[in-house]
C-alpha cells in the first residue's frame, strides 16, 4: 500500500481501502460494501456521512472556515448553547480544542490549577491518549515504557476498588480521573454504586473528579452519558470521538468556578472551536437528540447483545459479553486475529481490545437487520473458528 511508504509502522492497518461510507455501512473501492461495526473507533457516532453533518458543513464552507477564539462567530456560539443544553447542568463551561487527548491535557490542567495540588489517580486498565499528560494517567506499560518518564505523582487503582481508592487518596491529591467504561481495556463496565462512592469520597477530600466520556459519551451506552447509569456528575468530562460527526473536535465541560481559575493566555487552541467543526458538531447534536439516536442505541445495543449471549450459549470460544448501549465488548477464550480478518472476507468490519476481545462500536443509526446480518455472520465465523482449533 502506497501509504505505508509515508506513514511508518505507526497503526495496526487491515487490508481494506474504503471510498465511502453511509450510515452504518462503508464500501472499498472495489465496491464491496460492509457492515461497520468498527465505526471509526467511535468517530462515526451519527453514522457515515449522516445528513445533517454533511448540510451543515457545505453551508459553513461558503460561509468561512476559520474564526480564531479571540474573536467571536455566531457557528461556534449556536454549538456551545446546543452543547450546554445537553450537559449535566452543573457542567456550564465549555474549552474547545481538537482531540480526546487534548480534552484530557485540560482537564488535568485545570484540576491540578484550581486545587494547587499534585497528585493524580487514575484506573487500572485505564485509556486516556498518548500524549504526554494523556498517557502519564493510561495504564497501559506498551504504551508508557518507551516514553518514560512521564508526569509523576501518578498513583493507579483497581477499577472498582472503592477502599483502595480511598486510602491512596492524599492532602496532595489533585484529581481522580476514569472512564464510567473502560473501552480500550475491553469495555469494562464500572460496578454499580462505584461511581457514586468515588463522587462522595472526591467530595470529602475536596479532589477533582473527571469522567473521560470520549469513547462512552454522547449516546453511545444507551443514554446520552454514561455515567447517568449511574446518576452522578463530575466536576470535569471530557468529550470527543463523534462529537462532530466525524470532523475532528474535542470538549472540555467544567464546572465554571474551576474553569475561572485560568488566566487568559494559559490555555488556548488554535483550531478549537473553528467554524466549520461547530458546524458539524451542531449536526450530530441535532442527530442524537431530533433523530433519536441515542433510544436507538438503547434499543440496538440490547438486540446486539441479546444476539451474542445466544451466540455464547453455542459457542464455547466466548467467555463473556459486556457493555451498555452499542458499546460492546466479546471476550473469548483465544486471540481475535482470525476473527477480525474473517469478518472482512465476509463483509463485516470489527474492532478489538487487546488480543481477546472484540469491541463493537457501530454507528447509532445501525439498524435491526444489520444487526441480525452480523450476528449471522460472526455465527459462522465462529463455527469455523471452533472447527479449526477442535473445539
């Protein structure tokens, strides 16, 4: 492939070339279509191509692509109302920037500013970005060994382990920062009343508590946050993924005492907020809330996995399904390596966690009959898998 002569061995590549897309399915440029349920790692939330995006990009390109923060621009002021409006209230303040990992970049910043203090705790199994805040706070050694060191006073807790948490929190501790499910570890599901307990502790130590929604935001789990499973707020959330349909944008949602603790100049982004990623971002948000998307994902999410704790009753090579929503993880009791590469023969596209689990991150506007189509397809991927390994 022609890319790879520019791009390094960077990415885990497939050996597809898709040339466009359209709701829940993409075609190669063969014109072989498939089912994605990769979805752009979560990018393509409102589905491919979705039709209030795409209306609102060619009208803002005739109007004007960039409009730096310091000055103002009616597109990014209608975005911010229409994502304020579906915050958690308390939530009122909003930095715009271009990525999960710069969301995450702030909201470590602004935590450790407004409390003077150091220290961080974050989850075993955590994902949080591999840029250098991002990453001192992901658990993962593959991804922090080569870059060591990173930022210090970083303390890691079990996922779930209200005690432990509690007794590694200090006078110095700053933030506890975790996903409400955990995605790049395998879609682990945070155990009921953990969220709320971490809230109370947080609040009775006077720590900032951030939600990294970029993965489990914005619908995906069957509400439009995640953490509303579970009826708690943060002081922070960070947001990204599909927020704009596909454009890249990130968000930083903050209490506002927090956020009024930066200075002018202390942070910025230059593309954040640029017109044409709010023109975007109003799209997706008019999709998820006027078109329904996020009942959908409530209503697919549980066929899907309805479908696969059937497939686990017939198949000895699942070990478990987990998730909310559409937001899925497979875990089986060997690689995932064949499977993947078998779906794209027969015409279905999957994403991973690590080497054992499948994770299903499909577009909310997937439909039943794509879903009842997958679930056929991995049904007899499945029977030659176990076939060839005898089981």
């Amino acid at each position: 492939m022609t890319e790879d002569q520019f791009m390094g061995n960077i990415y885990q590549r497939f050996p597809v070339t898709i040339e466009r897309g359209l709701g829940a399915h993409v075609w190669d440029i063969n014109g072989k279509e498939y089912i994605d349920c990769m979805g752009g790692y979560g990018v393509a939330l409102v589905g491919h191509c979705n039709p209030r995006v795409v209306k609102a990009l060619k009208a803002q390109l005739d109007k004007i692509i960039t409009v730096h923060s310091s000055l103002y621009n009616k597109t990014r002021e209608e975005f911010l109302e229409k994502l304020i409006k579906i915050a958690p209230s308390s939530l009122g303040h909003v930095y715009l920037n271009n990525s999960g990992a710069e969301a995450t970049e702030a909201a470590i910043k602004f935590a450790r500013k407004f409390t003077g203090k150091k220290k961080m705790i974050a989850m075993n199994g955590s994902y949080h970005g591999k840029t250098f805040g991002s990453l001192s706070v992901t658990f993962n050694q593959k991804y922090r060994k080569a870059f060591e060191p990173l930022l210090s006073d970083v303390s890691f807790t079990p996922f779930g382990d209200i005690e432990v948490l509690r007794a590694t929190i200090t006078p110095d501790t700053a933030l506890v920062i975790l996903e409400p499910i955990q995605g790049e570890s395998g879609i682990h599901v945070a155990p009921d009343g953990f969220l709320q307990e971490v809230r109370k502790v947080c609040n009775e130590n006077g720590v900032v508590l951030i939600f990294d929604e970029i993965q489990s935001g914005l619908g995906r789990t069957g509400k439009m946050w995640a953490s509303q499973h579970w009826d708690t707020v943060p002081d922070i959330m960070c947001l990204a993924k599909g927020i704009a349909g596909g454009v890249p944008m990130g968000a930083t949602l903050v209490k506002p005492d927090i956020l009024s603790c930066i200075g002018k100049g202390e942070q910025s982004s230059t593309f954040g907020g640029n017109p044409l990623s709010c023109a975007a971002g109003i799209g997706a948000i008019e999709a998820l809330t006027e078109d329904r998307l996020v009942e959908n994902a409530a209503v697919m999410g549980k066929l899907f996995r309805d479908g696969f704790e059937r497939l686990k009753e017939k198949h000895k090579i699942i070990r478990e399904v987990r998730g909310k929503g559409l937001m899925i993880g497979v875990e089986m009791k060997f690689e995932v390596k064949d499977i993947l590469f078998d779906g794209i023969a027969n015409n279905l596209l999957l994403l991973y966690s690590g080497k054992n689990i499948l994770r299903l991150l499909p577009p909310l506007v997937i439909s039943e009959s794509d879903i009842n189509k997958a679930l056929e397809t991995l049904d007899i991927i499945l029977t030659r898998e176990e076939q060839r390994r005898n089981v």
